[in-house]
C-alpha cells in the first residue's frame, strides 16, 4: 500500500531552517524561525528553568502516569496565570488540561468542537499562523477567514473584521490571538476586544484563544487582559496557552487546554469530554515541563526570578523594534518602517515582494520566510546593519 504515497512539501519554515544550517556564510542571518534568540544568537535555558529542575531532580519519586488531565497542580496554576484572580475561576466555569505544547492544545480543542458541533467551522485571522489550517483540518474543521492585516497600511483592517464577524453563525468559532499576533505583530486593544465580545453576544459564535506569547508583549496581566475581558462577558470559551516561548520550554512541549461554559455543572460535562479527545489523541501528556512550569509558579522566589528573566526578553523585543526601524533609516532602506516599533512580540511583517526576499537569501544568506514575516528576535548588534545594508542594496535596484 505505501507505493502509493506521494511526497509532501515541506513546511517553508522547517525548510528553511535546513538550509540555513548548511549555509557555510558567516554573516548568515536567520529571521524565519519563530524562536526567542538572545543578543548572541542563542536560545538558553532560562535560570528559573534551571533552578526548578533542580528541584525536580532531586524530588522527583516516580515515573508513573500523571493521568488524562496532567499535572494537576501545573492546572490550576496555568488557570491562574491566564485568567487571573477572576469570578470565573472562583465559580468552578473553568477547568485545565495540560496538553503536548500549544499545537496540542489546539488540536484537542479542534477535536473538542468538532465532538461539540460537527457542522461548526472555525474563522481565523488573515493572516494567521499557517499550521492552524492544518490543525483544524486534521479534525475535519471547515477553516475560513476574516480579515485583519492591511498589508497597505501596515495596520488593522477592523472596519472590515468587525463587518465579517457580524455575519458569523452560531455554532461557529472565531480564532483570536491573545497577544503578539503571529504573524503580523498587531494586536486588539482592550476597546476593540468589547466591540468583538459584543458581536460574540449577539451573533452567539464562540472564542477560541490562541495564547502563546503571554509576557512577551506588554506584560503578564496586559497580554491576558482581552482574554479576562471575554471570561467576564461571556457564557463559554476556550483557551489553547503554550508555555514555549515564555519560559523558553520549546522541546519539552508544554501547554494547556482550558474550557468555560456558563455554569459549574456545564464545564465538568464538558471537561470530561475534553479528557476523552484527550485519550483517543495522546492518552497522557509528558511530566517533565508541567513539573517545571509547577516549581516556577508556585515558589515565590523562582517566580521572581521568571518574571525578571521574561522581562528582560520582553524588553529587549521592544527596543529591537525601534532599533531596527533607526537602522532601516540611517542605511536608507527604502519605505516607511515606522510600523515595526508600534507592534508587540516577535514578529513583523516588512512588505517585501518573494523576488527581494529570494534575493536576500542568495546573496546575502539572509533568510525571511515568503509572506516577509520577520523574527525581530534574530536581529542584534552584529547584523543590524549588514540586515540593512543588504536590504537598502536589493530594494534599491
């Protein structure tokens, strides 16, 4: 049977990320990968990280099953950190499950609205993270899209997302980025987060929230303040957290799944379908990262620690923002770049055509994928300029 398979493209960015390895430039630049890089480069272990495997070393006693739900503890304290101190939570609306990382996290909330509504489609952002399409689809989720981005702009296209998502059925749900929009780094303020919440009410479509930069924009409280504002308003929602990039657990894989629904009663039915998507995809996620996330979380000291150390990240994103808009203009890059310093997290669209990026690549051995999406981590010190040089050189021509 398996002669009749045929090969499959590779993912641009998994591509990318090959042939940057085998790139022999020492000037190469990587601005594809979705990775927090320090001023060097690397992505270490933070030292919170550090400290609670430690700890995790040296009180670990089994290696038994920790269940279909995960780590219990690393639960109730994902629910804390994403939803606050918040009625919800007090009222027993909202329950956690630890998942396989954010990607987990989605594709049991796609199995979980499939079980929930099979004629539900799923409306995501344009643009969105490419592997939403094929997340959804795995489930058998019809995906279909609203605008957001103006490519024109540099902006948002509310006008036109608030016209679509008055047209959206019950029944259907709307994918929305908590903060640091990947890819185009332009977030909702708290003003337009009411106006959709109020569409929600309305139309009677529920809110999917794709999490995974919390910290990295404006701050702990600040990333998570839409998502609290949906808690508040609305009857259900559902909430897909990574902790990848805000505690640098890339490989360990670590996230969680929460669902809220109107009443106590409601969300134990619903969780319990949650836990049996769960059994049928993974059975019981990895220990080792909840475990870590847990020792953070709840020791005050690791906690500051973590707060500092993702702080130190957040700031550096943010000044890289404006720093690179100041080099784009001292190496008269063409074009008005101004929008790069008002966006959060660590991405940002540049507006290039695929020739020019194609062209930075062959040249220059700087690598961006084909939307123009940039990793603004990737920039530092010791390429800014050669960044800007080669630009101004290929969009000059």
């Amino acid at each position: 049977m398996f002669e009749q398979l045929k090969p499959v493209p590779t993912d641009p960015i998994l591509g990318l990320m090959s042939e940057y390895k085998a790139d022999t430039n020492p000037k190469k630049v990587d601005l594809s990968v979705g990775v927090y890089k320090n001023e060097t480069g690397d992505t270490p272990v933070m030292r919170a990280v550090k400290k609670a495997e430690q700890i995790r070393l040296e009180t670990e006693t089994t290696k038994s099953y920790l269940g279909l739900a995960g780590d219990v503890q690393y639960n109730e304290l994902m629910t804390s950190l994403v939803f606050g101190d918040h009625a919800t939570v007090k009222a027993n609306r909202i329950k956690t499950a630890q998942t396989p990382g954010g990607t987990g996290s989605l594709r049991v909330a796609a199995e979980f609205i499939k079980r929930s509504n099979p004629n539900a489609s799923i409306w995501v952002t344009n643009p969105t993270w490419a592997n939403h399409f094929s997340i959804f689809g795995a489930a058998g989720l019809e995906t279909k899209e609203f605008p957001y981005f103006d490519f024109d702009t540099m902006g948002l296209k509310f006008d036109e997302m608030v016209s679509t998502l008055n047209t959206v059925p019950a029944g259907d749900v709307v994918l929305l980025h908590a903060c640091c929009h990947n890819p185009s780094g332009m977030d909702l303020t708290l003003e337009q987060w009411q106006i959709v919440a109020d569409i929600s009410k309305k139309q009677g479509f529920t809110f999917l929230i794709d999490s995974a930069y919390q910290g990295f924009g404006k701050g702990l409280d600040e990333d998570a303040a839409g998502v609290r504002l949906l808690a508040d308003q609305l009857d259900e929602l559902l909430v897909c957290a990574s902790c990848s990039k805000n505690f640098g657990l890339y490989r360990d894989r670590v996230g969680a799944f929460s669902v809220m629904t109107a009443t106590a009663e409601q969300t134990e039915i619903a969780y319990s379908v949650a836990l049996n998507v769960i059994r049928a995809i993974y059975s019981m996620p990895p220990a080792h990262g909840a475990a870590v996330v847990a020792n953070i979380l709840s020791n005050p000291e690791l906690r500051a620690l973590w707060e500092e150390e993702l702080q130190e990240k957040r700031t550096r994103i943010n000044g890289l923002r404006s720093y690179i808009v100041e080099k784009f203009k001292e190496h008269n890059v063409p074009g008005n770049f101004d929008f790069i310093a008002k966006q959060n997290g660590m991405f940002s669209f540049l507006g290039i055509d695929k020739e020019a990026i194609q062209t930075l690549k062959d040249d220059y051995s700087i690598y961006i994928v084909g939307s123009s999406r940039i990793n603004v981590a990737g920039v530092n010190k010791s390429n800014a300029d050669y960044l800007a040089k080669a630009l101004a050189t290929v969009l000059n021509k």
